[in-house]
C-alpha cells in the first residue's frame, strides 16, 4: 500500500511560520538538508518537496506552526487567497484548501476575507513600516491607509494573484512618501528606541537612501528572493542586487557584528519585536475607509456642481450678439503738425498792452475810443 505524503501548509504561510521563528534561509536549509535555494523555491510555490525531504520539511513546519500557535495566536492564521467564485463575482471571495490540502468548502463575505487578510498581515507591517520610517505613528498610520485603499479596491484586490503584497506595497509607499516632512505633526524625531543596539541600527537604516532601504527590508527582513524584490520596487534585478549590495555593505562598515545576511535577518525582526507596535481593529479599519469614500464622493460632487453653476452664470451673463472691437486709431496725412506758439512780436506786445488799458468797469465789453 502507497503511503500518503506528508501535508504542508501553502507556500506564503512556510513563509511565515520561519519568519515567526525568526530563522533564515541557510537554518531552514540545514535541519532539511537542502540548498538554500530550494528552500526558497518551496515557499515560493515553484517546486514543491517530495520523498524524505518532504516528510522533513513538513514535520519542522509542524513544530514551527504549533510554536508560532503558542507565541501569536492572532497571527497564525495564513493570508487569504480568495479566489473568484463560479459566478465570477469579485465580491465573493471563496477560501482556497486548508492547510493540510483539503478544500474547506465556506465562502467568505468580502468583510471576512479583508478582516482575514488585515489579521494575517497588519501586525508585521507596522513593524516594516517603522523600520522604514522610523516613526511609530507614522508606521500604523501607513498599514491603516494602504488597507482603507485596498478595501475601497477590494474586487481588484480579491483576485489578485498576492493580496499581502499588493497590501505591503502600498504602505511602503505611504510610509516613504517625502510628503511627511511637511506635516507639523512629524516635523520633529520621535524618542529613539531604549536598547543602544536597536538605536545603531535603525540609524543606519534611516541614513540609507529609500530604494536601498526598502530592497534591504524586503530581501533580508522579509524574505523575498531577488525578482520579487526587484519588481516590488519596480527595479531591475541587476540594480536590485546592486542596491542590496551596497545596503548590505554599508550597514556592515558602522556595525560589522551585522555582516551576515543571517545576522542582519535576526537584528530586524528583534528590533522590529521590541517595540511593541499594535494595529488598530479591522473594523476600525473598513469605517474608515468607508467615511473617506464618502467624503471624497461629496467633495466630488460639490466640485461638479460648482463647475455646472459657473458654467451657468457664464451662459447666462454672456452677450447674445456680436459686438465688434473699436479698430485702433490711423494716422491721417495732409494736416500739418500743430506749432506751439512762439514770442510775442513788439507790434502784438503794443496791441496787449493797449487792449488791457481799455478795459472799463461794468459788463463786459469794447468800448471803441476815438483817436
């Protein structure tokens, strides 16, 4: 008799669960005794394991899981990958198999699936953010707006092939938006974190310009394998390795206990971890985004009856015919100029003085004098 497979959970949540336990590539790779590529290929979803190794794999994703089941219970939920329904109806969503492999046969409202997808990914994106920006509000601030976004857009959110990460790329870009510095309310540093080795390193990580930042981030704190991080930040993979390089080497120059890629991976989900960063309820999340909707519906639609009522006025108090502009003004030939007087002669200043002592009192007028 054939004996079953071992069941292993869909490739993002393997993903979570060493990310949980804060292991890397090269540990995962060692206990399973592969390459450390193949372990990324297999939370990837490119290869799937098979034979010993699957049966290795699958029992240290089983103690990760309860592990992970023990430390956050609210996060060991995996992301949801809705699918489209036979209706081909966006709005709802159905759950893809269980992680053991079997089909769970529910159908989530849209509210669920979002609720489902901002649990599984709300809390380790305030800790990217903040790593990020260096900002705790700012942080919870970018992961609440990049979610109100995607539950405006949740039919095209819903069927996307990585919800999580269409999630994750809107924050990074809220979180880094160079806008912020304008704000009043973060236009001065907040308080660093308390350890002194945390602080070093989110110095460092705030020096780095922001594509070296977010590609050290997704490649070394998330996990991502170099293509998805170089087209999550809309780069090529040869400048994405390059920017990863340098990032690498810089944060080795000010600390070179950071050398190792592995050692960098432990220091940001520690530094991460300790400050405590809390997301605010789903629900709290979708009123939001509804009362932006709303409140961008009406300024739309003020704005649109604004223009009608110019645009009435205009109609009304234009002029209903054709009035001609006055043509300018044309030199006219022939008229010779006009002289400015000149002195008086001694014949006319003898008649001046004459008409003036002629002059008599009463009405006036000439008095003709006899000579």
């Amino acid at each position: 008799m054939t004996q079953s497979p071992a069941p292993l959970p869909p490739p993002k949540l393997r993903r979570h669960l060493r990310e949980a336990a804060s292991l890397t590539h090269d540990q995962v790779a060692e206990r399973v005794g592969v390459a450390r590529e193949t372990v990324r290929a297999w939370e990837s979803g490119r290869t799937t394991p098979r034979g010993r190794r699957r049966e290795a794999y699958a029992k240290l994703l089983a103690s990760l899981t309860e592990a992970d089941m023990v430390t956050n219970p609210q996060e060991a939920a995996p992301p949801p990958q809705v699918t489209v329904c036979p209706n081909n109806d966006p709005h709802h969503p159905e759950t893809p198999e269980a992680p053991g492999g079997r089909p769970t046969g529910t159908t989530l409202t849209p509210a669920q699936a979002f609720d489902a997808l901002y649990a599984f990914c709300a809390p380790a994106l305030v800790r990217q953010a903040y790593l990020l920006s260096g900002r705790r509000e700012l942080a919870r601030e970018s992961v609440e707006r990049a979610f109100q976004v995607a539950w405006q857009r949740w039919p095209e959110v819903a069927v996307d092939r990585d919800p999580a990460g269409w999630v994750r790329a809107t924050a990074y870009e809220y979180a880094l938006s160079p806008w912020h510095r304008f704000r009043p309310r973060y236009r001065h540093p907040e308080p660093p974190p308390s350890d002194a080795a945390d602080r070093a390193l989110l110095d460092v990580l705030l020096t780095l310009p922001t594509p070296y930042r977010r590609t050290l981030l997704l490649y070394d704190g998330v996990g991502l394998d170099l293509p998805e991080t170089a087209a999550e930040t809309e780069a090529s993979t040869p400048a994405a390795a390059n920017r990863l390089l340098h990032a690498r080497e810089a944060v080795a120059a000010r600390l070179p206990e950071l050398a190792s890629p592995s050692a960098l991976h432990r220091r940001l989900a520690e530094v991460a971890s300790a400050e405590r960063l809390r997301a605010a309820e789903p629900t709290t999340v979708r009123a939001g985004s509804e009362r932006r909707a709303r409140f961008w519906t009406r300024v739309a639609i003020a704005f649109t009856v604004a223009i009608i009522g110019a645009t009435a006025l205009t109609v009304r108090t234009a002029p209903t015919r054709y009035e001609p502009a006055v043509p300018p003004g044309e030199t006219v030939q022939g008229i010779p100029p006009r002289s400015a007087p000149g002195t008086l002669s001694d014949a006319e200043l003898d008649l001046r003085a004459k008409l003036r002592s002629g002059i008599q009192h009463g009405p006036q007028r000439l008095i003709p004098l006899a000579e």
